[in-house]
C-alpha cells in the first residue's frame, strides 16, 4: 500500500479532534447543566474516551512509517476551546461542531483507504457511532430550554 503516509496524518487528524472534543466537553460539563443534559454528555465523553483509544490503537498498527512526535504534536488548526460562561446553547453547539468535524474526518479516511487491503470496520463503526451522538446532541439543543419552576415573588405596593 503506497498512499499509507496519508492515511496515517489522516488517524493523527481524528485522535486530535478527539482530544479536542474531549476538552469541549470537559469544559461544558463544568456548566450548570439540567441533568438529561449532564448525562448526555457524561455519555459522549465515555464513548470520545473509547473512540479516541482505538483510534490510537490503529494508528499504533500504521505507524510504521511515522514517528510519534507525530500525534501527540498540538494541532494549530483543532477547534479552540472556550469558556462558554453557562450558555448551554453555546456549549451544545461547540461539541456539534466538533462531532462534525470529525465524521467529515472520517469520510476524508475512507475515501484515502478506497481500494486498500485494510479492515476499516472498527473505523466504520466509529463513524456510526458518531453520527448518532452528534443527532442525539443535536435534537437536544433544538430542544427549547426547560421553564423555571422556581416560585417567583412579586412586591406589591399598597
């Protein structure tokens, strides 16, 4: 296989934007969140956790021909993470982005290994996995924010 150069940057390029998410997420679970929320994300963290350890188990079978100053060198283009000073909305739409990012990643990798003799069906199932957090993230910040509940008093002048 001549074109594995490649496909090696493109694995450094996910794990990266995996370690991206990660911190995304860290940081919007710092926020007062509504717990379905909280869960949501505690979930997507574990499975970024997961997804992010394979990944660098794949690239430890190709990295034959790359060093590993390769993958743990920051990425100067990865999504810079940002307080989101407790907008939910904001927070929401920044792992979105990220979630995006990496299926596009994705996408970009399986186009470089068309033709290729390598067994890609962990990556495909991260793909998938992928998508389904990135629309059950989605649906949740298209979701209208849940009313205060919190018994409100009014002075009343006499």
């Amino acid at each position: 296989m001549e074109n594995v150069k490649p496909i090696v940057k493109q694995i450094i390029k996910i794990w990266r934007l995996y370690k991206t998410l990660q911190l995304t997420l860290t940081v919007a679970m710092r926020q007062e969140i509504p717990f379905r929320l909280r869960k949501l994300l505690s979930r997507d963290y574990m499975i970024c956790s997961l997804l992010k350890k394979e990944t660098a188990n794949f690239y430890d079978a190709l990295k034959c021909c790359m060093q590993d100053a390769c993958i743990t060198r920051p990425d100067a283009r990865a999504t810079m993470v940002m307080d989101v000073k407790g907008n939910v909305k904001l927070a929401l739409g920044k792992i979105v982005h990220v979630h995006r990012q990496i299926i596009a990643e994705y996408e970009t990798l399986f186009t470089l290994v068309d033709g290729s003799n390598l067994n890609l069906s962990l990556l495909r199932q991260h793909l998938k996995q992928m998508v389904r957090m990135t629309d059950d993230l989605s649906d949740q910040a298209n979701k209208p924010e849940p009313e205060d509940h919190r018994q409100t008093y009014l002075s009343v002048g006499h």
